[in-house]
C-alpha cells in the first residue's frame, strides 16, 4: 500500500462519516416530533455505523485482519435512501439501525477470533 492508496481510503472514510452524520442526524431532527421513535433510529443507526467503524479501525490498528467490504457500505445507503424516499421512515431507520449493530458486533467478533488464534 503507497502513502497515496492510505491517503485516499483515509479520506473516503471521513467523508463517508461525515455523510452518515450529516444526514442520520438531519433526519432525526427533522422526524423528532412528528416520530420520535424513527428520530431514535436515526440516532442508533449513526451510533451503530460509529461503532461498526471504530472496531475495524481499532482491529487494524494492531494488526487484525478485519474485513469492511464495500457491501455494508452499499446497504448502508440504500437504507438511508429508501428512509429519505419511504412513506414509512421508521421503518428504514430501525432496519438500518439493527443492520449497524450487527456490522460492529460481525467486526468485534472477528478481531476476538483472531485474539483467540493467537
């Protein structure tokens, strides 16, 4: 890997962050009276996507193999665009919601497999 190629999944990542949060946080806001249960999804769903992130940053970071593909990422904002476009947001977000925290809790338990193997 070149300094170039660490530079530009660096910067995807961020930018893909920034977006989750930017537009999960918007929502919540948006639907926080009108459905404070789908603005609760929003909100999980962003924690989610965070966690799911940091355990595989935090699993690379001592030399864990960990696996992000771009499929998460892909039903990840299908998610948020089917809750952008839906009659029925709450929906979307509590699906994207578990959908996160089954991501974090796949990559926490890839780098305990790896611990393991050690």
């Amino acid at each position: 890997m070149t300094s170039r190629d660490g530079v530009s999944r660096f910067a995807d990542s961020i930018s893909y962050r920034v977006f989750d949060g930017v537009v999960l946080s918007a929502m919540a806001w948006a639907l926080r009276d009108a459905s404070p249960g789908a603005s609760a999804a929003a909100l999980l769903g962003l924690a989610g996507g965070c966690l799911a992130e940091y355990f595989c940053v935090r699993g690379r970071s001592v030399g864990y193999s960990i696996k992000a593909g771009t499929g998460s990422r892909f039903i990840r904002c299908a998610l948020v665009v089917l809750a952008l476009l839906g009659a029925s947001p709450g929906v979307w977000l509590w699906t994207l919601a578990v959908f996160s925290f089954l991501t974090a809790a796949l990559r926490a338990s890839q780098a305990f497999k790896e611990e393991m193997a050690t």
